[in-house]
C-alpha cells in the first residue's frame, strides 16, 4: 500500500507537465483543440487570438488556420480532473508526514530491536517478528533520543578537543609568524651593521681621496696663474717694443732705450711644470681585503681563542703542550685522581665557560665521524659512563662526515648551532633553558688512526 501511494505521488507529478496550458501555465480549464493537435484553455486561446488582429495562428507551432474553430477535448478535460485530484492527495500526504506499514497499510507501533525498523501490530505477531525482540515505538523512539543526545554530547566533546587543537594550531602558527619576523629583524641589523661599516669607510676613503685631489690641485693652479702672470709681462713688454720700432722720431726712440734694456737684463722670471700624482697605492690597492681587515671591529661574535683544560681529561687521552690538540691513546697516563677528571669516558672540557652572551668557536675534529662535540653544564657527572643528553647536562652533536666544524652559543637565547666551518652553512641547532655556566665539550675519536682533534682560532 506504501508503494502504491508512492507510485501516486510520482504519477501526479510527472503528469503535472502535460494537463498544463501553454499559455497559462495551469491546469486546462475546458480545454479545446486546434487542427494541429495542440491544446489550450477555451478562454486562453480566444484572449490571444482577439489581440492577433484576425490572424489565427498557434502559439506552439505557429501554424495559420483560415477561421476560428475551436473542438472541446472533453477526454482531456476527464484527465484533468484526474491528475488533478491525484495532485491534491499527494500534497496532502506529504504534508501529513503520516508514514504507514508498506505491507499492512496500518500504523507503526512497534520497533523491531532485530531488524531496526519500525512495524505494525499486525507485523508484530507475524512469523518474521513473532521471535523477535519488540519495543513500543514512543518507548523505542525515547531510548533513541537518549542514544542521540548522548552521541551529542560526545561529539560536543570532540568539537571542544579539536577546537582545542584549532587554537593550539593558530597559536603555533602565529608563533611561527612572530619567529620570523624576529629572525628577518635580526638578519636586517646584522647586514645594516656591516653595510654602515663599509659605508663609513668607503665614505672616509673617497674623502682622502678628495682631501688629496684638492691639495695637488691648488698647488698645479697657483704655478699655472704664475705662469699666466709671467706670460702677460713677456707680451706686455713686446708690444712696447714693438711700439717703439714704429716710432720715426729718433729723439724718442732714445729716450726709452734704457728702460727697454733694463727689462731685458731682468730676464724671464724662472717657472716650471709643478707636476705630482695622487697615491695610486693608497687608492688602487687591496682594497676589499684592507676594509676585510678593519670589519674585525664591528664583526661580533669574534671566535674565541680555546683552550683544553688537562684537570677535565681522561687519562686515555693526550694534549699537545699548548693545550689546543687532543687524541685518543691506548694506553692511559698515569693522572692524579681529581673530581674535575671524566674517569671513564674518554672526553674533556675547554678551560673557557660562559654564563652569558654570545660565543663562537671551530673545531678541526679529524678525518673520521666518531667525535661528539658541544657544551657541558658545570655541574655534569663525571664518574663511570656518561649519557650525552640534555636531561644530564650534555649538548652535543656529532657523527656526521664534516671535518671542520663551527659551534655557535647564545646563552640569553638558550641556542647552540653547528655548522659546517668551510662554507658556513647550518647542520644542527639544539634549543633549551641554559641555567647555569656552559663549558665547551669535546669527545674526539678513537681510531687509531684519526688525526688529533684540534682547537682553531680563525682570525677574521
């Protein structure tokens, strides 16, 4: 029965469309037909040919008849009625929401625990249920409601955990933002120092440059107005000469021949190319290399000069005599006992802490990857075998296939970085709260064969 008004539904629907005017867009009213078979309410059809100043054609396919002549399609009209009575029904069932057993056509009542559908009575005490474990319907439909509103709230508290993990998200996000921003801050100013620096000095060369430019200039210029000077007079005294020669009195000429020999026993005044050049080596020299030199002022954190600390070495290994090499022997020193001494792990501590600021320094640590370097807390046990991690005191780093190798400390920051010291680029960086004074750590390897490990002291 379910399927029946179903099928009634949809039928009322699909036939909607075809017992529907052309013109009105409704159900035919007292619908007549044209000689080309299409359909159209009496009334529509005598409106539209009344304004078509006596041209009767067809709204659909325009086609042109010689009269009005309109033929009732009473079985139409029968249809009408039908599809829309059919109309009227399945609007009404679907605004009731009524829904009814498919196979008895009766309420639903029960609710089939078994099954998980909801029955009727008569399905109830039907052989497909009668085993089965039945529940009044409004009992079936609260203990679902329960179940739904607990999966509400289950779901409430999930909705919270990720809005948790959402906020926790965001955070780390814009924590990230803030980082860069800091760290592209930090870049900024590092180069803006060295770009000062090579503006000042670029500023103050070019100023010596001029200084000196100036200085040989006004020397070459007062000789040149010497020059001129000199040059007017010699003209000046050859015009009167030739002044004279043109004189036809003989009593005049005379009267200033002693003047003219005594400007020609006076001579040329003595003058001279002043000639110099500027100081090519000053100005054309290694100049990138000089300004290289003088950054040793601005460059910060200059590398620190290290020593090893023998009080802190394990017997097994061997310092050089300046304290700036280590290797790994086989055979152990005989050392005085010392509570500084690592007695059984075959590392040593530099002489050097630091409990604040900035601190670099490199190590050539050989030519095989079983070294370990970094820095220790003051406090680290140093008795029996040691755990190089930062829950005992010890960051480090190692292993890696780098013979040379660059360590930077930024106490204030809680930042150690490794880094590659031939092309500077980043291998390694630990992040903590540094607490107390740091001492640079060394574990160099134990190949028989491996070069010492050593402390450099590049100069910048």
């Amino acid at each position: 029965m379910q399927d029946t008004r179903m099928a009634s539904i949809v039928l009322a629907e699909s036939l909607t469309s075809e017992v529907t005017c052309p013109i009105c867009l409704d159900f035919y009213k007292d619908p007549v037909r044209l000689e080309c078979e299409h359909n159209f309410c009496r009334a529509c059809i005598s409106s539209y040919w009344k304004n078509s100043e006596s041209i009767y054609t067809c709204p659909q396919c325009k086609e042109i008849f010689p009269q009005l002549q309109l033929k009732s399609n009473r079985l139409l009209a029968s249809i009408v009625e039908r599809v829309r009575q059919l109309h009227v029904d399945s609007i009404s069932q679907k605004e009731s929401g009524l829904l009814l057993c498919e196979k008895h056509d009766e309420k639903l009542k029960l609710y089939c625990e078994d099954d998980q559908e909801p029955i009727c009575v008569v399905c109830g005490v039907s052989r497909d249920h009668k085993k089965h474990k039945l529940t009044p319907i409004h009992e079936a439909t609260q203990l679902f409601k329960e179940k739904l509103q607990a999966a509400l709230s289950q779901l409430e508290k999930q909705k919270d955990s990720i809005g948790k993990f959402h906020s926790e998200q965001m955070k780390t996000i814009q924590e990230v933002k803030d980082s860069a921003l800091t760290l592209k801050e930090h870049i900024t100013s590092e180069y803006e120092k060295l770009q000062r620096f090579l503006e000042a000095d670029r500023d103050a060369l070019l100023a010596e440059l001029h200084n000196e430019e100036e200085i040989l200039l006004q020397k070459m210029e007062d000789n040149l107005r010497g020059i001129n000077e000199e040059q007017a007079s010699l003209e000046q005294a050859m015009a009167h000469i030739e002044e004279r020669l043109k004189e036809e009195d003989s009593s005049v000429l005379l009267l200033n021949v002693k003047t003219m020999n005594d400007r020609l026993r006076k001579g040329i005044k003595e003058v001279s190319v002043q000639r110099g050049n500027l100081s090519t080596g000053r100005f054309h020299g290694p100049i990138q290399y000089a300004a290289w030199k003088k950054m040793r002022n601005v460059i910060h954190p200059v590398p620190v000069q290290l020593t090893f600390n023998p009080t802190t070495a394990n017997p097994y290994l061997v310092l050089s005599e300046d304290l700036t090499t280590v290797r790994y022997s086989f055979t152990s020193e005989q050392l005085p006992e010392n509570p500084e001494r690592f007695d059984f792990c075959a590392c040593v501590l530099a002489s050097q802490g630091f409990t604040s600021g900035n601190h670099y320094w490199e190590v050539d640590v050989g030519n095989y990857p079983d070294w370990d370097i970094g820095v220790a807390a003051e406090s680290v046990g140093r008795d029996g075998w040691i755990i190089l991690d930062p829950e005992n005191g010890f960051w480090t780093f190692g292993h890696v296939a780098c013979s040379r190798v660059g360590v930077y400390l930024d106490w204030e920051g809680g930042q150690l970085s490794f880094y590659d010291a031939s092309s500077m680029s980043h291998l390694h960086t630990v992040m903590d709260n540094f607490m107390e004074k740091l001492y640079p750590f060394f574990y160099p390897s134990a190949e028989s064969s491996a070069k010492p490990l050593q402390l450099l002291y590049p100069r910048v």
